[in-house]
C-alpha cells in the first residue's frame, strides 16, 4: 500500500511537471515601491539565475534582485476555501470534500492561513482567516449540502474580494481553492463577465477542480471550460475531475502552489500614482524565450516606511534625531488639527440658524437649490456603473451605510473615506485621513481640492468620473 501511495505521488509530481513543463505563469504580484515582490511558475520547475529572468513595469525596466523557491522563504499562504453547499452535490460526493479538505488543513504549516467560504442560495464565511486546524476542521465538518441554488459568481466575487485583505499578519500571498462544475443557477443578478473584469483587476489566483457529474452535456462543458479560463485568467490552476479522482485532484493543486518561485524586483523609476499597470515577466535560457504579466495597480504608501526609523538605532545621535522626528511630527499634527477646526467652526459674526419653528415660510428658494453630479465607475468591480448624488452641502463618501455614496464591494475604501464639499462657487473634496488615501486625476490629495467637470477620483481600487449635471 506505502509503495503504490509513492507511485501516485510521483506520477502527479510528473504529469504536473509534465504539463507545465515549457510554461512560465506569473501567478501574483505586490508593491511596495521602490520594491516588488512576484510569484510564478518557472519552466521545468528549475532553479533560474538572475539573468535569464527580466522584468518591466509599464515602459520602465526592473532590476530582478533575488529568486527563491517558495518552500525556501519561509513564508506561507492565506488560502481561502471556497466550498459549494447546493445540492447539486450528493452526500458521497460531498462527503469527498470534506475529507479532501481535512487532509488540506492537517497540511498547513504554521505560517499559513484559511478562511472558510460557502456559496449556495446565499454566500456566508463561516471561518475568517485562522491558524487555528482545529477551528477549520470543525467548520468544514459541519458543513452540509443544503441549497437549492448555486451562486456561483458571488462567491468568487466574495472570495476575491476577501483575498485582496491586507491585515497585519496575514501572508502576502494568496490562492482560492474550489470545486465547482462552474455553473450558476442563481438570480443574483452577477454575471460572469462581471467575476472577469473583477479578477482582471484584482489578482488573486484561483485553483480550481472541475466536477461535473454524468451525463455531461453541453451546458457542463461550457460550465468547466469558463472555470478553466478564469483560473488561467487568475494566475492559478484548473483540473477536471471525477468521483474516483477527486482526492488526487487537491492533491495536485496542492503540490502546485508549494512548486512556484518569489522573485524579488527594484524599480526605483516606478511610481504610485494609483494606475493599473502592466507587469510583464520574460524567461530565456539562451534556446527559448516564454513570457508572461499581469496589471497592478500601483497605489501609494498608505503610511510612513518604518524603515526610516530602524528599532535598533543606538547612540546619541540616533536618540537626537528620534526627538527632532516625533516633535516635528507633534508640530505638524498640531497645525493640522488647528487647521481643520477653523475649518468646521463657524466665523464668530456669522448669524445662526433660526429654530425650526420660527423659520420664515418664505425661504429664499437658492438655500433649497442641490448641486446635482453623476459619479460614473471607470475602474473597478461596477464599471460603468452610475451614482446621482444631490449635494446641498456636503456628502460622504465610503463603505459605511450612512455615506450618501456606499462603495461597500471595494475593501480597500475606507468607511467614511472622502467628503464632497459645496461652497458658494465650487465644490471641493477632501479626504477623511483613508487608509490608502485619495487621488484626484492619479495624484494623492492632503488638502481640500475643488473638483472641475470630468475629474477622475481614485478610492481604493474604485476610479469614479465626476460630471456636474449643469455642465
């Protein structure tokens, strides 16, 4: 028995190897400039010197500074299992998964994560990322075949949403993990197309196992044949499956994210200036030449580089200018708070408000009058997607469900995140401290910025084109 389990384990070594053996994939990528961090498959699976590997972002040369096997840096996964509880299923089939699953999480190495994700009638997340086997274990096992529909779509779109978190702690890279006959019956009302543009944008690799159950007629092969090409979209990987198969079939996904390589990269010509752009990776030997990209958005520097301050600075010198630092930041903090409360406190003549009750029935129709602007999404989730916003003083704008504008899918806005201010000539926006920031036209703003027709706004990942309904 121990030797047909190694004769297993080598053939899937080698039909993986086999398949992706003339294939370079990037698989994802992250920023933080003037550094990036890459991740792929190389041909053969074979350790590449520095030199047979070059890098662009956008029209700007990389320098490629380091390549590591991924068993050898140390880090791990935040993987997200994505996990099918319609009835499409049957219980032995079901049953299957789960025990794929456990076999997965008894696998994880301490520095790796997992959340759990089901999609039937309606997407939960019964498990947010955990190191915690036990918790995982327990969640899967309790699972159950139950809904009458397959909502397919929203829990990737759920899924990649939840892959592009960035909390502290959790690994940089990411990897979906799903089975799925890539049908949805649902009437969600999210379509296919709507999960490509999402995946184009945000990279989070997806490993999917095809499964569909006999007879397989046309409508399951157009089902796993769209699975296979948003995972090859995604930079991950798609097998076909059978009942008789489908343990082997994790197993295999599996091996194929341990067997990928990090590519370290400088660019010290590359900026933040919230684009997509598009990261191109070319691979020779001297005999064959591969290539292969994808688009990152390259966002600024939420907050300051703590290497500036390094913890282990000693001497005099250094504890000096640790003092100048934290007081000079203590002054600006200073002026900046004074600013912004000459900014809500009103001037000391002005007149105030009269009480509801004693307010003349003859209002001056100007105060009544709306500033009326169409946001229109250019990138992101809802392209092409329009928001009316009646402005008669100001608005708010970010995932809180008070905001006048609610952008809750892009999880990279902050909850109230920028505000829409209306003066007497102009209308202005400012940005409410946001974790990532506000740009205006690719460049972060720090002060109130009036706002001119077709002006393109950056939140998060989410680009709106401003247009004033006057104009």
């Amino acid at each position: 028995m121990r030797l047909l389990c190694l004769l297993l384990c080598g053939l899937l070594s080698g039909l993986a190897q086999g398949q992706e053996a003339a294939e370079l994939r990037v698989i994802q990528a992250r920023a933080d400039l003037p550094n990036l961090t890459i991740w792929a498959h190389l041909p053969n699976d074979t350790p590449s010197e520095a030199g047979q590997i070059s890098v662009s972002v956008g029209e700007r040369p990389a320098t490629v500074t380091r390549i590591d096997h991924f068993r050898q840096t140390g880090q791990g996964v935040a993987y997200i299992f994505l996990v099918d509880i319609s009835k499409s299923l049957n219980p032995r089939q079901f049953a299957q998964i789960q025990r794929a699953l456990h076999q997965w999480v008894d696998g994880m190495s301490d520095d790796d994560r997992a959340a759990l994700m089901t999609f039937g009638g309606e997407v939960k997340q019964p498990v947010d990322f955990t190191a915690d086997h036990d918790r995982l274990n327990a969640a899967v096992e309790a699972l159950a075949p139950t809904d009458m529909e397959t909502s397919l779509y929203r829990g990737l779109s759920a899924a990649i949403n939840l892959g592009r978190r960035q909390d502290e702690g959790l690994p940089d890279r990411r990897a979906i993990v799903m089975l799925s006959d890539g049908i949805d019956d649902s009437t969600a009302g999210m379509s296919v197309e709507d999960v490509f543009r999402q995946s184009r944008e945000y990279r989070v690799p997806i490993y999917s196992i095809g499964f569909a159950s006999d007879p397989v007629n046309e409508r399951k092969r157009e089902g796993l044949k769209v699975l296979g090409l948003l995972s090859r979209q995604s930079g991950g990987y798609f097998v076909q499956a059978n009942a008789a198969s489908l343990d082997d079939a994790y197993r295999l996904q599996q091996q194929r994210i341990i067997q990928a390589y990090r590519i370290g990269v400088a660019c010290a010509a590359c900026e933040a200036n919230g684009q997509l752009q598009p990261i191109n990776v070319t691979w020779s030997d001297g005999r064959s030449t591969l290539n292969d990209g994808l688009e990152l958005r390259l966002l600024p520097k939420a907050a300051p580089d703590k290497a500036l301050f390094p913890e282990k600075m000693v001497g005099n010198q250094g504890q000096a200018i640790l003092v100048f630092a934290g007081g000079l930041l203590l002054f600006f903090a200073a002026l900046i708070w004074l600013y912004r409360q000459r900014l809500v406190r009103p001037p000391a003549d002005a007149p105030q408000p009269l009480p509801e009750s004693k307010k003349s029935s003859a209002q001056s129709p100007k105060s009544e009058n709306r500033l009326t602007v169409r946001l229109t999404t250019v990138a992101g989730l809802h392209k092409g997607k329009s928001h009316q916003l009646d402005i008669k003083e100001r608005a708010l704008l970010g995932r809180a469900g008070d905001c006048e504008l609610t952008l809750e899918d892009d999880v990279e806005i902050s909850g109230h995140h920028a505000l829409l201010l209306r003066t007497a000539s102009k209308l202005i926006i400012r940005d409410l401290n946001s974790t990532n920031g506000t740009l205006v036209n690719g460049v972060p703003i720090h002060n109130d910025y009036p706002l001119r027709n077709g002006d393109l706004l950056l939140l998060g990942r989410t680009e709106l084109r401003i247009e004033f309904a006057d104009s």
